[in-house]
C-alpha cells in the first residue's frame, strides 16, 4: 500500500490524497461502502462501482461467523467471493464481539423489522462477550455457540477475508465507561496492536502477504488518553491509523482533532463507523481520509433518503402522487434520466416500499450511497480547489437549514 | 396489436410467431415475467432485460389496491411506472380475487417467512368473495376493506394501468367445483366477456386506446364445457385468448389441446398462470403462444434453483463450499463469467441465502428466470428448425431424470 498526499490546507487538517492497494487506487478523502456479509445489501457489485464507490469494507465478526473464514479463504478473498474487484478493508472483529456484549448506548441504532426491508438487526442479546486479556469470548448472535477471538486469530481470520486493508485487534468500549476503564481497555487495545503487528509479520513472512495493517487509536472521549493512544499507536510500524468510535457525537471533531494532530501525516486515517453528512465534514477537517458507516444503506432501507436539502422519509402522504425524481438534479441512477428520459419517481418508490418490494431497498440504497459516497468526492475536490470551508458551510446550510 | 406466424407444425398444434405491440415485438412462443406489483421482484427493469425478457405481465387487482389504478394512470402506465419500456400486460384481476375468496387447492402454493427472502403470501383468508351476476365484491388481502370488480371496472382499470395486452374480465374457478358451478361460472365469464368487450370498445373509441383486448376461455377439466366456451369466445371480436388455469395439472395438456383446436389460428394464446419446464413443451405442442408464472421467481427466493438436469435446492449443504457457478454452461449473469472470468459460485449464493441477504434473491431471480425465459426461446427455435420433438426429448429426459 502506498499513500500520497496531493494537498493539505493551512487553516485545518484536511488533506486530499490517494491510497494505491493491490486492487486500485482511493481517492481520499473517501466513503467506503459496507458490504458486512459481503454483499452490499440489495446491490449487484456493478450498482456499487456505477454508483461511484471505490472500496467496500466488510466485518470479520460477520464473516467469521457465516459463511466461515475458510470458505472466503477458498473462494479467494471477500471481494472475489461477492464479485468486487476494487479494494477492499475488513474492521478488526472487535466493534461487533463487544457491541453484541454491552449496551453501546446510540452507536448502535435498533431498526425494528416492520420499519425496514430486508434488514438485519443487531440484537442486544445481553452480555454475551466476555473480556480477558489474551482476547474476547463471545457467543454467536445467529445460534448462540462460543467463540473467542484473539489478536492472533483476528490477524489470521483477516488474511483469509483477503482485504486489501486491514485492522489491528481492538476494544472498542463503550462511551458511557469510566475514565478508568477507558484506561484500561486502552492500555489493552495497545497490547494487543503489539500483539497484531508481530502477528501479521509472522503471517506475511509466511505468506507473502500484501495486506496493509491499520492500529486502531482508543481512549474514548478523554483527551489525554486520545493523546496517549495516538503516540503509542504511532510508534509502531503500521500502515494507516483506525480512529475508534467509542465516544458521543459532541466529543468527535474534538476527539479525531486531538489524535490526528499526532498521527504521522504520510500514512492513512480511517475513522471507524462515521458517516452522516456533517460528520463527514467535520472528520474531514479534523484530518480524516477514509469513512465507513452502514448509515446510508440502513436509513435507505427505512425510506429514509438524502437530499440536499435534508433527509425526506418516503413513506409520507406527500409522495404518493410526486412524479418528481426523488432529487432533481442528482446523477444516481434513481434519479437521473434513464431510457426515454424517465427516472424513477417518488411515487414509484413510495409505493415499492408501501408493496414492501425488494427493489425498493435497491433504488433507495443506490440513492443515499451515491448521495455519499459523492459528497465526500466533493469534499475532496473542494480541498484541491481551495474552498473547502465555503462549500462546508453552503452545503451544511442547506442540508440542515 | 398484430399476429403473424412464421411457421406452424404438422404433427402438433406448436407454432412460432410475432405479437407487435406499441411497445415493441413478442417473439411467441414466449414467456412473460411477472411483475406483480409494477416490479419483477428484486430485479431492475435493466436486469429483466437483459436476461432477455421480452414482455412483463403486471396484476390488476394487486395494482387496483396498491398503490391505485389512479396514481398508475398519472404515471403513465405500469411500465413507465416502472421503468420498463418493452411490451406489457395486465390480467383481468379475475384469479386473485377468487383465488383469495376460495380455497384453490394446489394451484396456490402456500411459501412460509421462513423460506423465502422478501416473498409476499398469497393467503387464503376464508371466503372474502361474492359473487352476483353484475361483478364480484371482494375484500382486501391488505386491510379488509370492501371492493368491486365489475367487467367495466375491470376494463376502466386495465385501461389505468396501461398495458398493451389486457384480459376481459373471468370468473376464475376452482378445479374442485362440480360440473353444473363450472357451467354456471363459464357462462357467467361468457356474458362478462361480452360486456368487457362493449366497455372496451367504448372506451377506445372514446379515448383512443391502443389496447389489445384477449377473452378467456373457461370450463375446468370438462371437454364438452372447454369446447363450447372455445367457440362461444371464438365467436366474439378479441385481438387473442387467454386460457383460464381451473384445471389439475394432469387435465392440462388435453383441456389446452381441446380449446386450441377450436380457436382461430390467427390470434395468439395465452395459457395463463403456467410455466414449469414440462408445462412449457406441453402448452406449446398444444398450440400456446404466451406463458406466464410466478414459480420461477418464488422458487428462486426459496433457494430452488433451475438446472438441466433437474432443481437443485442451494441451501443443500454440499453446495457450501462448491465454488462453480450454479449451472457451468448458463449464459445468466449470475453464471457467466464477469471481470476477470469469474461467476457468483453456488457457495456464495448459498452464504447469501443463509445470511438473509436480499441480493440472493436478485441473483436466484436472474438464474431462474433467464432458465425459463431462454428454454421458450429454444423451443421457438426448435420449431422454426423443426426439431421442436427432439428438442423436446432430450430437454424433459434430462431435466426428469
């Protein structure tokens, strides 16, 4: 993996630069579109690349569980397996081992099935991990059976996944633990990236491996932990920074602030999780390159979609008989004019969702990712022109006017 | 609407042909998806195409309750509603108000949640029809309220809806009824029929409609009852005929020869509701044109899948870790080979199906269909080859192995 960075402004920390994987380039800053059991939801690999996607992350803890690692090793990676030939990231396992075991207040958004098609809900199941530190016991929310991950086996689950990028073992805390408890898990989640690193060298050596390996940066919301953890974890010889998302939306920019001023400016940042509109701005800001968040496909399947003007639910009365586009002027392929200049309209995919219509979730999830994924183009383009902060505030006014 | 035939059989009642609609040409015999709701289940109208669907049948009593005839005429039609620009057609609505006011044995097959990803159960929910000599009152599937269809009613909606094909309006019987119901019904759909035709006739001269009109012929598994409805409907001005399914699938290959016989050779057929492999070659030497059905679709979201040599169903564990496409040879999109000369594997449709991912469903749909879609291609082939009984041999020995 090589980084460049194209441009940096003075008046924050934003940067426009490229990743070059094995698999292609990203552009940074980017929107990574999650495929968690690879497939991203309801589309065909050629709707996520003619969207404009360039990389799919998708989760270990998932993968792990169903299909089993062994068969994405077989079948050649995850990105071969689901038909993606762009480059692809797997998380570490640890978000999702730990989000099934504690309650993680709203970092973890509960859709109920009535609201959502095809959705798959994350259960609080009660605390079904279960922490030591060598690693995580963990039961399976699918049937329940006991499973326990390490630094050492999240290392060799990711290199059979096969991404391009991928991420050191971690805790990822909840943002209601103590000052003491962040410590400690802190102190943990940079012995086991000691733990990752050593391993991956063993498994690279091994096998040739490609894989470029991210540490994850922990400490919750407290700013001399944030600092502790992005020195420790900047020290060691990885290849891009992980930002976790263990803290409340009000202390992000100030938390990925605190750390990236630290993080070594030649290697990648990815702040793990992240995705609303003002978000990504503020992440962008704050020194940001890559984001992930499975906001806009889950939202999507809601009827919940993205204009510039704010968030529109589809299932209003008003839509019923809207023969308009479900925006304007937005090139997806939604809404943009397809064979004899026809797009879909509101009331047509008002009434897919009403059918409860599979393919309602398709043009909806093609919809918001574009919306996205593009905005964050946006932004990069923005840096490279030099206005950056004029189209931070135009588009922030109006989205949330 | 115009009917040619490019060349008929001697030894059966097999013939391929032309229907030109406004929207383009039907080369019969053929097949024709359903979309049920202004949507082939989980597949865009791009994809439907391209696995080479050439006309999309929609149903009128799931359009007249959701979302309403009138918001389907604002938006042009059911095709420009979805985004579909070939042939269409529309049913009379007759079936699925009887099918959910009547017990219909088996030709409503009852899918379980469980089995099948985003399907929607036709329930039978006790007796919510009545019929009187004027029309049918019917109850919604969806929230009980009280409806009518008339033979008028269904001619204003069928024209709302927009499609170049459309049905007069039937009563559709069980195949369990006795003989004098099944001549009572029959009658009844011969006096609808000619009502259908005098509001149709009204509305097209008033309106312009470039609507083709087809009459149904009835009469369950009775041969003196499907001959005189043949000719009785024979003897009225309809641009084609539909062939009403009361039958047990073992009466059908008489029931469809005996009413063909009888209808002139100049109009096409359409044997409605029928479309598993067998039935296809059956419908055909019986001098079918048209076919549609839901099977392959249902069964493709329950994970039983087409092959030449029979169905396989996925989700059979040896498929786990079976890295071939689903079928070798197949020209699907899910099959063939795509960047870099690889296909969707049985194993990722497998995991896909395990994980409740909705993309299973789109990847099963496109197999299942172009599986069909193609095999009536080949069978109009084998006809203009004259080959159609080897074709027919060798396909059925293999596929009934």
């Amino acid at each position: 993996m090589e980084f460049t960075i194209e441009k940096k402004l003075s008046k924050s920390l934003a940067r426009a630069g490229v990743v070059k994987t094995p698999h292609g380039a990203i552009k940074t800053p980017a929107f990574s579109v999650v495929g968690t059991k690879a497939s991203v939801k309801s589309l065909s690999p050629e709707q996520v690349a003619s969207l404009g996607a360039e990389v799919v992350l998708a989760n270990t803890y998932h993968l792990y569980l169903e299909p089993g690692y062994e068969i994405v090793k077989k079948a050649g990676g995850f990105g071969k397996f689901m038909g993606w030939n762009g480059p692809t990231i797997t998380d570490s396992g640890g978000f999702q081992v730990f989000s099934l075991g504690a309650a993680f207040g709203k970092t973890i958004s509960k859709i109920s099935k009535e609201e959502s098609i095809g959705d798959e809900v994350e259960e609080e199941a009660g605390k079904l991990a279960k922490i030591d530190d060598d690693g995580v016991t963990f039961k399976s929310h699918i049937d329940g059976s006991t499973h326990r991950f390490t630094p050492e086996s999240s290392m060799e689950i990711q290199e059979a996944l096969g991404a391009d990028i991928i991420f050191a073992f971690d805790e990822c805390t909840t943002p209601h633990a103590s000052y003491e408890y962040q410590r400690e898990a802190m102190e943990r989640t940079h012995r086991w990236a000691r733990r990752s690193l050593a391993e991956h060298e063993r498994l690279s050596g091994k096998r040739l491996s490609k894989q470029a390996l991210f540490g994850i940066v922990q400490g919750g919301r407290y700013r001399d932990l944030r600092e502790e953890s992005a020195k420790i974890i900047s020290g060691m010889d990885f290849d891009g920074f992980g930002i976790g998302g263990s803290f409340n939306k009000e202390d992000m920019y100030g938390v990925v602030g605190w750390v990236n001023k630290i993080l070594p400016e030649d290697k990648p940042r990815h702040l793990l999780g992240i995705g609303e509109p003002g978000d990504l701005f503020g992440g962008v800001e704050n020194g940001v390159d890559l984001f992930d968040c499975v906001a806009p496909t889950r939202q999507a399947r809601n009827g919940t979609l993205y204009t510039k003007n704010g968030r529109i639910n589809i299932l209003n009365a008003r839509f019923t008989a809207d023969f308009s586009p479900i925006e304007n002027d937005c090139g997806c392929y939604t809404c943009s004019s397809r064979h004899g200049g026809v797009s879909y309209t509101r009331a047509y995919v008002a009434h897919l969702f009403r059918a409860k219509e599979m393919f309602a979730a398709t043009l909806a999830s093609i919809h918001n990712l574009y919306f996205i994924v593009n905005l964050v183009k946006k932004i990069r383009q923005s840096i490279l022109d030099g206005n950056f902060l004029e189209f931070k505030n135009t588009f922030l006014k109006q989205y949330y006017h």
